[in-house]
C-alpha cells in the first residue's frame, strides 16, 4: 500500500515539473480574444532562451488548431525565437496552441489560447406596447430578442420618451437578465398623449437599437366587459339601458364606442339587432324600433377608437317592451273528419303578438257559438251541417287581433299528388318535390309534417299552386319525420301522399336479437323483431342472416321479412347465425347465436312413413282394380290359351257358340313368315273372290253370322292373341256365300299340309313344310289340299273324308230347320 501511495505521489511532481517546465519555455500572445465570426486572426508564440526543452538541440515549431496540425502555409517565423500564426477567417471558437518538436515524432506543447468569435446581438423586433387600465395601470411593453443571442451574454435597456402639453421626457430602463418586456409606471408616461419607445441590445462586441414606436397609449388598452345595469321599458317599442366599465376602469371619462345586441326570446321570431353608438359611461343608451310586448335578451361591449380591440361582450340581460293588441293574420291548416274538425295555425310573416301569454279563440258566427279557446297552436272542435266557416283571433292583456277566416271543406276523396321525392339538402334540410295532380283545378298545396319519435306538435306550411316542392329546414338528423302533402281544391282537399324521410341517415344504433321458434333435424326457422323506431337511424332497407358450421357449410341469406327457414341442413350439426340490419347510412351486426339440429324423432318418422304407405297401397288398390275391371284381357296378355291339339276334343260348332276366350286376330301382311295356332273360317264374298295367293284383311272377322238360302256363309272367327302369332294353323275352311257364281264350286275347306300333328295323323316322319294355299277361281288346283263337295255330304266318299279329319266335323254347319 506505502508503494502506491509512493508511485502517485512522484507522479504528481514529474507532472507538476513538466507543467513548470513548458511554462517556462514559451509565451502566446493574440490582439483579441474574442473577435467578429470570420475575421482574421493573428497568434504568435515567443521561446524562452533558458528553455530547457531547446537548450542544444534542434527544434522546431508546430501549430495546432482544435487538436489538428494547421497548414504550413498559415506558419512563419519572425525572428530567431518567435514564430506566428494567421488565420485569414475564423467561423468559431477555437484553441491554438503551439508545440516543440526536436524529433520527428517527438513534439511538446508548450503554450496555448483561446479565440472566440460571435455576433452583434439581434436587433429587438415585434415592439408593442399595451396599456392595463385597470389600476394602479401600467404600460407593458415587450418585444422579441431574435436568433443567436446565448452564444455571447446580451443585456436590454427600454428608453422611453413622454410628451406632454410643456415639456417631453426621456426615461431609461435597464432590463433584468433573460427578461424581454418591462411595466412602464404610470408616472412616466400621460394616457392621452403621444409615448415614445424603443430598445437597445448589448454584447461584447457592440449594441443595437430597434426602431421607436410612437402611440397612444389609451388606443392601446383592451378594456373588460362593461357592466349592465338596469334594462328598462320606456315609451313602445324602446328600452333604456344603464352601464359602466368596470369598477377599477370607472376612472376613464371619455367616450366610447358602444356595441348593442338584441335578441328575441320565447317569440317565432328568431331575431337579432346590433346597434353601435357612442356614449359615456355612466350615461344611459336608448334602444328603439324593438316588437310590442317582446322579450329581449340584450349584451354590449366597448372601445375607444374604431380601429381598438373591442373590450369582452357583458352578462347578458334579459327586458321586455310594452305590449299592444296583436295585429296580422294567422296561417291556418284545416282538417275535417266527418263532423270533428282539427284546427291547426302559426302567425304569418305580418302577424305580431305585441305581447306574451297569447290565447286564441275559434268561433262560428252561422251558430254564434265559441267552438275552443287555447294557448296552444291548435285544437279539436265538432262541426254541425250549418258550419260554413270558422272564425280566429289571437289574444294577449292589452286586447285581441283581427279575425282569420277559415272555409270549412267538407268534399273529401279528390285527386292526390304524385312521384313525391325526398332529396337530403344537409343534415337539417331536405327537399320536398312532388308533381301536381292531373286535375286542373288546384288552388294550392299544404304540406305538414311530424317528428314520429318525440312529442313535436305538428308543423304545416302553405304554398300556392305554383310551388311543387319545398325546402325543410330545422329537422334533426337520424331521426324520422313523417310528411305528408294536401293538394287543396277550390271546394275540397285532395287526399294526402304521405312518406317517411330523413335529413340525414346513419347505421343503425343496434340489431335485433335472434330468435329460433322452431328447430328440426333438417331446417331451422328463425325470427326477429323490428328493432325501436328510435334506434333505426334511417329507413331499414333490410336484413343478412349470417348462416355457417364448424367445417365448411356457409350461406348467406338477405330478406325484407322478419323470419327466414333455414332449409337442407344436417342432423345434429351444430350451427352459428348472425343477424346484420341495414340503412342507407350503414349496416350493424347482432351477437352470435348458437344452435344445433335435432336427430330425426319417431313423429318425424311417422309424418314420413304414413304418406308413403298410403301412396302405395292407393297404387296396389288402383293396379288391382285395374286387373278386375279388365280380367278377361289382362288374362289373354298374360295366359293366353294355346290349343294342344294332343289333348283337344271335338267340338261341334253352330252359330250360337260362344266366342269367348277367342281374341281378335290381326292380319299379318307376310303370312309366311308368321306362324299361327288356330282354325280360320274364311267367307268369300260375291264380290271379292280369291285373286291371288293371299288372303285380304277385308275377308276376315270375328263373328259368324247366319245367311239364308242353301249355304252358310260365315265371318272368319279366328282364335288368336298377340302371343300366338308364332304357332301354325291346322287348317282353313272357306264358306261361299249365297249369291255367288262360280264356274266351278268352292271347297267347304281345304286340306293344309301342316308340320303340327293332328288328331289321328297316321303319317309318319316329319311332313313337308308349310305352304300358302293360292286361292284362284279354281282352288281344285292347289297342289297339296284336296276338296269336299258341298253337295255330296252324305255320300259314302264324304263320310270317310269326315272320318279322316276328325275335328272338321265340329265345324260342320247345319241349317237349323233341318236338325
């Protein structure tokens, strides 16, 4: 610890040493220490001969300005052992000081200065001078001390110079230190009398003055607001006001210029009068060509020359004038509902109450009844039929105005007006237009109008014939009116036209909340109420319902309804809705509501189930009568009867068998292509003989049908259905008729080489394959078919051909008579 202390104690001497040394070795002179920013400098440095830095060695000497060497060319020599510096312009403050180098790099500092630079101080500006009336007074002056002024101490001296009627003067101030104004007292200044002024600045380096300013200083005074006090009634028509200035500026005896401002209060007539002129206080002012019986709310200010600042406006006071009888026509609005009438009016722009506590009174003169007597501005009456017109005046205490005479109009159900628009103007107005009636005979229009969420009285205005369209003003924005116009005829009043407008539209003030009335497994319902009048802001022009799930179902609906079902959603899912309701202004969002499907219940089942069972069982019930109805058909589409020609029986045919089960047979044009199960009976007309190798669809039908004479003819009864087109017939018997003449007799049948076996075939092995037969004048000349002759039926020959076609037996046809 004692080798610390020693090592610091020795530093301090060999610094100390050094110091005494370099102080010893050179001398620095300069002019001035502080100089003009961008003047020239001039620094010289002196060696010492008992240097002992320089004492037998070779040196020389280094500038250095700020810490950085200073250019050579700013350095000379003087003599033997002085050296100089110049600096041709210094811009700030700097520290030269000089060093000895004896070494290259070896250099001591031996001596230094500084030099500082600044400006003049900124001349004062912005002198003024205002006089404080209020005792004691003074006059305060001050001014602005300008930029750059905390580089070089600046003090402030006021000088000031007083005239009066003998003799002027001149009074300095000095200023306090970081002060700019200063109070002249009142001794040394007259009020009303020319006052000189001005300011000098000083620094270091010299001193300013602003330039005088000469003034008044009464002109310079702001006085306070003067005091009212007493607003009485004088003659009619006039008040008499009496006033002062404040108590501590009641000293001030001159004249002033006095501002007056009146104001109407409680009156339709929102007016406003200023009257300036000169009095001295204490004096009264005389105000007249003000209203009859008219409350007034009047306020005054003061100054002393036109071009002085006018003193703060006084406590307003509150005077009425005298009151006269009220004079002028009222504006009346009508309205009659079968025998109640409603009497609506407000004063004309002649009308002049004269007075306060106004009553008004409607009379009928036919029946010289008084029907209402009001303070308001309107009333209710009941009409009788002799009623042709009411009577109305207005009333205050000193007497009553000239009647108003109002037609009563009792035709009701003329023409409206139409195409009414509301076009917002500002926030207070709107602009009513509407197109005149196609009749011709309107006298002119009344349009009224109501605020629909406050308690205003209804309002009306009349208007010529001439004027389709008004401006309202005076409305409150975001709340509804409801207007309406009357086109008024000579004998009636046409039916009103009446809308909803707004001066101004906003979003709504809130949302209704969402209800959910009904919710099933599929589809929810969901219902809102119409939010308050008052909060709508603007006229709804509808609403959003905001519909999603968790995952990714989303819908948007938008509706001019209150209620919205929600259709084709999933069973116990859970689902987000949102109602947003909206105006022209802008839209506002409810709260989230959440709800979730239902599953699918037992009478949701039932509802589904029961509809489609009894669907169904009407479609069996109707198929099944169906059948019935058409047993028979259905039987033959669905089993029609085939003859087994194994299991036949022989059947004798006479022309009162039964048809039935036999279906109709339809001709098919390629008969050799068709193959058919069935006997044929053909009947040859007299007139259609065979001609060709087919058969004709003329030649056949469906019954029999007995002709006299010799021979039966029969229609073909053919046996046949749509499924047994495909078998092969057995064979085809011909009847001739009775009135044909053939060269050679037709065969009672002809014999078919069918590949179906017959009852008793005895041929063996498979027959040829079926033929048409060519039916020609001469059937003999068919190859395959062999004839019986009609008139040998009892011969030996015939019966064994019976025998050996069994079953042609059964068609045999025998003549009834001779059974």
């Amino acid at each position: 610890m004692a080798s610390v202390w020693l090592v610091l104690v020795l530093w301090i001497y060999i610094n100390a040493r050094i110091k005494v040394i370099q102080a010893s070795c050179a001398k620095v002179h300069t002019p001035d220490l502080l100089v003009f920013t961008g003047s020239p400098v001039s620094v010289s440095c002196s060696i010492e001969d008992d240097c002992l830095l320089t004492k037998g060695k070779d040196f020389r000497v280094e500038w250095m300005i700020n810490g950085d060497s200073a250019p050579s060319n700013l350095s000379y020599q003087e003599n033997n052992r002085t050296y100089g510096l110049r600096i041709p312009s210094l811009l700030q403050t700097a520290d030269i000081v000089c060093a000895l180098c004896v070494a290259e790099e070896n250099c001591q500092i031996v001596n230094g200065v500084t030099v500082k630079v600044g400006y003049l101080p900124p001349i004062p500006r912005n002198l003024s001078c205002v006089l404080n009336i209020t005792l004691p007074s003074r006059l305060l002056c001050q001014w602005d001390p300008g930029d750059d002024t905390a580089s070089l101490p600046t003090s402030y001296t006021l000088h000031t110079l007083s005239f009066s009627r003998d003799n002027s003067e001149k009074v300095q101030y000095e200023i306090p230190p970081g002060e700019h104004s200063y109070s002249v007292p009142r001794h040394s200044f007259c009020p009303f009398s020319k006052f000189e002024v001005n300011v000098t600045a000083v620094n270091v380096l010299g001193n300013v003055t602003s330039a005088p300013l000469e003034l008044n200083p009464m002109e310079t005074a702001k006085f306070s607001a003067p005091e009212m006090k007493r607003v009485e009634a004088d003659n009619p028509g006039c008040l008499l006001y009496s006033w002062s200035l404040s108590p501590s500026q009641t000293w001030v005896l001159v004249s002033f210029i006095v501002e007056l401002r009146l104001t109407t209060l409680n009156n339709q007539f929102d007016k406003e009068l200023v009257s300036i002129l000169s009095a001295e206080q204490k004096k009264q002012i005389k105000q007249c060509g003000l209203l009859h019986g008219t409350n007034y709310s009047s306020t005054m200010r003061v100054k002393y020359r036109p071009w002085t600042e006018w003193s703060e406006w006084s406590d307003p006071k509150t005077s009425a004038t005298l009151m006269r009888a009220p004079v002028g026509r009222l504006d009346t609005w009508l309205k009659v509902n079968d025998q109640v009438a409603q009497l609506y009016w407000k004063p004309s722009k002649n009308f002049r109450a004269n007075g306060w506590d106004l009553s008004y009174t409607v009379e009928s003169k036919e029946t010289k009844t008084t029907l209402c007597v009001t303070q308001k501005s309107n009333c209710s009456f009941n009409l009788n039929k002799w009623i042709k017109k009411v009577y109305l005046r207005a009333t205050n205490a000193v007497g009553s105005s000239n009647y108003t005479q109002v037609p009563v109009y009792r035709k009701k159900g003329l023409d409206s007006v139409s195409n009414v628009s509301v076009r917002p103007q500002s926030e207070t107005s709107v602009l009513i237009a509407w197109e005149s009636p196609e009749s011709s005979g309107v006298t002119g229009y009344t349009l009224e109008w109501r605020s629909l969420t406050e308690a205003d009285p209804l309002s009306f205005s009349l208007m010529d014939k001439n004027s389709p369209s008004l401006l309202l003003t005076g409305l409150r924005p975001y709340k509804p009116y409801e207007i309406s116009v009357f086109p008024k005829y000579a004998d009636g009043v046409g039916r009103p036209l009446t809308v909803m407008a707004y001066s101004r539209e906003g979003a709504p003030s809130e949302a209704p909340d969402l209800e959910v009335p009904e919710i099933l497994h599929s589809q929810v319902k969901l219902s809102w109420n119409e939010i308050p009048l008052e909060q709508r802001n603007g006229i709804v022009q509808g609403y959003t319902i905001y519909f999603w799930d968790d995952i990714n179902y989303t819908r948007v609906i938008n509706t001019e309804k209150t209620n919205v079902v929600v259709e084709n959603l999933q069973p116990l899912t859970k689902y987000y809705a949102l109602i947003s309701v909206f105006t022209m202004g802008g839209s506002f969002n409810g709260s989230v509501v959440h709800l979730a499907t239902v599953h699918i219940g037992g009478l949701d089942m039932v509802i589904f189930v029961i509809p489609a069972c009894i669907g169904l069982s009407l479609f069996v019930i109707i198929i099944v009568f169906t059948c019935l109805g058409k047993h028979e058909r259905v039987k033959m589409c669905l089993w029609p009867i085939i003859p087994d020609p194994a299991n036949s029986s022989i059947k004798r045919w006479t022309t009162t068998d039964s048809l039935q089960g036999m279906p109709p047979y339809k001709e098919d044009k390629d008969p050799v292509s068709v193959f058919l199960s069935r006997f044929s009976l053909l009947d040859l007309s007299e007139k259609e003989p065979f001609k060709g190798d087919y058969v004709k669809e003329s030649q056949w039908s469906h019954d029999m049908v007995s002709r006299n004479g010799s021979h039966r003819s029969f229609q073909a009864c053919s046996y046949d259905s749509e499924q047994d087109k495909d078998s092969v017939p057995y064979a085809t018997v011909v009847f001739g008729g009775s009135h044909q003449s053939h060269a050679t007799p037709l065969p009672p049948y002809v014999r078919s080489e069918s590949t179906q076996p017959l009852l008793g075939g005895d041929e063996p092995g498979s027959p040829p394959p079926y033929e048409n037969v060519s039916l020609g004048r001469r059937v003999s000349k068919a190859k395959h078919f062999t004839a019986f002759l009609p008139n040998s039926t009892g011969s030996q020959e015939n019966k064994e051909l019976w025998e050996e076609f069994p079953m042609l037996r059964s068609l045999e046809i025998r003549d009834p008579d001779h059974n």
